[in-house]
C-alpha cells in the first residue's frame, strides 16, 4: 500500500465513523399537505424583543394556591417544638458522639502503644529480589 491509498482509507474510516454518529433530522411541526405557500413570512422581530423578559403575571388561582401554601407552612411545627420521637439508630449516634466527647474531654485518645506506631510514620515495603 502507498501512503495515498492509507491516508484515503483513514479519511474513508473517519467518514463513515462521523455519519454514524450524526442525529435523525427532526421532525417538522406542518406537513406538506398543510403549508401553504400562498402565505406571507412572518414579519422580523427584534433582538432586544425577543430578549426580554417576560413579566410575570399571577392569576387568582395562582395566588389562592401560593397563599394557602404559605399558611400551610407557617402552621407546620418546626424542629424545635416538635417533641423527639425516640429513633433507635438517632439514639445510638448520639451516644457515641457523647462518648466520643468524653474520650476527648479525659485526654488523647490514643494510648501510648498507638502513638509510638503513629509517630513511627510507613515504612515503604521493599521489593524481595
């Protein structure tokens, strides 16, 4: 093979390797039967008018449902004056950060054998031979 005929199948192979990857065109939103062509184009818009913002408008029942919702939540309990329920696991947990808080209250809470082989740092392995 000479180097022509390489590069041409590389461009061949990343050809068909790019069209394999290309999307389906998507559909349009009028048929064929339905266009009419005897109608004018749509005027042009300007930039700016299509780039503003559009004002919000809230209608009674938007207001009504936003309104009963905030009520809804203001009469929610919170966190505070809700009595704890009794969860097992949130038991557990805060007996262990107690505990924990102990630990650290009395002192270190590695003993001296621990911090002899902290202090000591890693030692790499060695490669046998």
């Amino acid at each position: 093979m000479t180097h022509l005929s390489t590069s041409a199948i590389f461009a061949l192979a990343l050809l068909c390797a790019s069209v394999s990857g290309c999307k389906k065109f998507p559909e349009l939103e009028l048929s064929e039967e339905q266009f009419d062509s005897k109608l004018p184009y749509p005027e042009l818009v300007p930039l700016s008018v299509l780039l503003e913002e559009s004002k919000a408008t809230i209608t009674d029942d938007v207001e009504t449902d936003l309104t009963t919702r905030r009520d809804d939540l203001l009469t929610t309990p919170d966190g505070a004056t809700v009595e704890e329920t009794k969860d097992p696991l949130l038991e557990r947990l805060d007996a262990l950060h107690e505990r924990r808080e102990a630990e650290a209250d009395e002192g270190s809470i590695f003993d001296d054998e621990l911090r002899k082989r902290l202090e000591g740092g890693i030692t790499p392995p060695t490669v046998p031979e």
